[in-house]
C-alpha cells in the first residue's frame, strides 16, 4: 500500500493497496495481445451507488448488533481501549535473508533495499491476456501463503516466528517475499496487532487470545507481484482439520460465507471470513466477551468493505467509485477508514499506478479492461488519523482504536471484474 503523502509504503468473477516513503488510457494495443502497454488515463464521471450499498451495510450492522445485543458508541470503544495493553516495540531479529545458492529469482530491490522511481508515474499499465496469466499465477499463490500465515496465528507464537515460517514457506514455493528488503523493510510479511494499522515489523512479542491481526503477504513469483492481505482474531475460532493451509473449492476464503436475499449474511455471523466456526463466547467474562464481540464486528466491516470496494469495478466506471463504496460501508458501521495509505497498480513493479483511495475523493480516472491493482481498505474502530513509530515502519491509530485490513489484486476485464487473488 502506498501514503498519500511521502512516496511508497484482498467475489471471484462478477460482471456486475512498501517503501516507507512512496510505496494513462489511449492505447490501441489490445488487451489479448502478446504484449502490455503503458497509456494515460481518460477521465469519466462517477456514477453513485451510495443509495445502494449504505443501506444494505446498514442492515448488515444492525443484524449484528441485534444477534450479540451488542450498542457501537463511542464511549464503549473507548472503555474497551482502555483495558487493553498498548502495543509496544518489542525486539526484533535480523533481517532475514535468502541464500546466495537458492536460484528464486529476486526483484530488482532484493539486493541493496534501493527502489528505483517509476520511469512512467503518471501512466497506467494495460496488461495483456499473457502477462494477466502470469499476474494471476503470483496472486494465486500469494494467497495461499496468506491463508498459510493466518493458519499459524495462535496464542503464544510471536509474529517474528510466523514470519521466519512463511518465509521458508515462500522460498520453497519458488518465490520470493516482496516486502523483503523493499526499502529496507527487514522481515517478509507485514503483521499489524490491534492498533497497527499496517506496516508492521514482525518481533518478538507473542501472541495473545483475542489479538486483532493483520497479515500483509506478498509474493515475487514468475517476474512479478501478487499482493493480498487479511485480518483474524487470534484463538477466536474452532481449529480447522489438519491440512496443508485451507481448501480450494469455491467456498473457501475470504467470501466463503453468502448472504441472505435481502444482504444481511445472519447464518455468518457464527463464522469469520474462512468459514471456520467462532468459539462460543459463554467461558469469556462479560468485559472479554464484549471486547471479543467489539473486534468481530470491526473485522467483519473491513472484509464487507472490500467486497463493496471490488463490487464498484467495472470496465468504464470511475476510480473514484471504489473509495466511494468502501466509505459508505465505514460510515454504516460507524468506523474511520484510513486516509494516507492506498491500493496500488502492480506488476513487475511492487507499487504503480493507479493508487486507489479507500474513501471518497475526487479521481476520474476511468477503468478499461487489462487494468491490474489492489483494494486494501483499513477500518478503525476511532478517528482515521494515524502516526508512524520510530522505526519508519509501524503505523498505528492516533486515539488507540483497533484497526483491520483486507486485500484483493483484482484484474479489470471487458465483463467486469476477476478477483486473482483468490487460492
């Protein structure tokens, strides 16, 4: 994901977002094409939608309120934080490395941490119908090892284990972990605990029962990036049945669970976003039970957000549609999305245009099909404004509020929209 400021830093198919610093459309080249072409965007007028998706998150919020007896107010959010332990720098290892002998080809930045600027910022990338395959095949993968990582998160394993396990993972794979040395960034997954928001360095501190953890895993694999994220609630679920990450089929992952004809998914709300069942709440006091409840609604808004957010993509809508549709969904659960940090054009670059803003905006650059980028909107429980730890990484909450992630690569096609990163 790339801020607005400085420079650069998860619906299958429907026809209906590091440096720390900084993370087109005329072309007569045809999408099915051997080759991708590079163009400036063309500009259309966005078409609101807002009467549409507000209501149904609306109904979707009060369904969940209704089900856990559960009152979203601002000074219950801010009692809750003050029960908990602030998310503190704890240490970190070192960088972790790829050996010289392993052949997994490496980006460009791999070696020396140095991301060169793009030769063409102010143009956007038309993939062909052979460079969109080998986009897919990274995306698919990246997504397996996102499901591999939220797999590992149990109480008691530090986030700098799960990021030396998913590393290997990665390399054995035959690729490599993108945010490796991208800028500097030391570890090979971002892990963001409670009020990270994003960019967090995996360390030393362990996981504990109830953590709200958001995992950013990006994969270099066949000449370029797939990119995706996910957020899980530490020990919250009953264990999946051993196997190598989760199944394949067309109910598994971050839409497994359908909604109601009228939109308001009720049978869900005893699932997250993997379908894997939520413990009962019954050996929780009413204080933990209450913040367990807290944290599943708000991960349940991120994941909802996103869908709303790719629901928006259509060959010839507005890029503004998106930011537009993930806002709505936010202000029906009455959570902040964040500001500075947005989706992303990608291929054999990690960050490119276009940058897609999570909340309502003024850009009209228009959607044409070969357009390939990223969704990743950030919900917080409080204010939206964030500030940066010392170590140029680590972006939490301003208020101490909780934040969740989710993130898609999405391919814009002459239909619709196709979800790539999808197992």
């Amino acid at each position: 994901m790339t801020p607005l400021s400085s420079s650069l830093r998860a619906i299958a198919r429907r026809r209906i977002a590091p440096t720390r610093r900084t993370w087109g459309i005329s072309s007569s080249t045809p999408a099915s094409s051997a080759s991708s072409a590079r163009c400036h965007s063309s500009l259309t007028e966005p078409v609101d939608q807002s009467s549409i998706i507000a209501p149904r998150s609306e109904l979707n919020a009060a369904a969940f309120d209704s089900h856990y007896s559960y009152a979203h107010d601002a000074s219950t959010l801010r009692s809750l934080w003050s029960d908990r332990e602030p998310v503190r720098p704890h240490a970190v290892s070192p960088q972790r490395t790829v050996p010289r002998h392993n052949p997994v080809p490496r980006p460009p930045y791999a070696s020396a941490g140095r991301v060169l600027p793009s030769l063409h910022p102010e143009q956007i990338l038309i993939h062909s119908a052979v460079s969109a395959e080998r986009m897919s095949a990274a995306a698919r993968l990246a997504r397996r090892m996102l499901d591999y990582t939220c797999s590992l998160a149990k109480p008691g394993i530090t986030t700098d284990e799960i990021d030396r396990q998913v590393h290997q993972r990665i390399l054995r794979e035959g690729a490599y972990p993108s945010p490796l040395n991208y800028a500097g960034f030391p570890k090979s997954v971002c892990s963001s605990v409670n009020e990270v928001i994003c960019h967090g360095i995996p360390d030393a501190r362990e996981l504990t029962e109830g953590d709200v953890v958001s995992f950013d895993v990006s994969c270099f694999f066949g000449g370029v990036h797939g990119d995706n994220c996910a957020t899980v609630i530490v020990g919250d679920c009953e264990e999946a049945e051993e196997r190598d990450g989760f199944d394949d089929g067309e109910n598994s992952g971050v839409d497994a669970v359908e909604t109601d004809k009228d939109g308001i998914n009720r049978e869900g709300l005893e699932y997250d976003w993997r379908g894997l069942r939520h413990k009962s709440l019954a050996a929780l006091s009413d204080r933990e039970a209450l913040t367990r409840i807290s944290s599943r609604r708000l991960v349940r808004a991120a994941r909802e957000s996103l869908i709303a957010g790719v629901d928006a993509c259509r060959p010839g809508a507005c890029l503004t549609e998106i930011g537009a549709a993930i806002h709505a969904v936010s202000d029906a659960y009455g959570y902040g999305t964040v500001r500075k940090y947005r989706g992303h054009g990608i291929s054999e670059d990690f960050h490119i245009s276009p940058f897609v803003k999570h909340y309502r905006n003024s850009d009209r650059a228009q959607l044409r099909p070969g357009m390939i980028f990223t969704i990743e909107p950030m919900l917080t429980e409080g204010n939206y404004e964030c500030e940066e730890w010392d170590d140029d990484w680590t972006v939490v909450t301003l208020d101490g509020g909780m934040a969740a992630q989710f993130e898609h690569t999405v391919l814009i096609t002459e239909e619709g929209v196709r979800i790539l990163t999808l197992p």
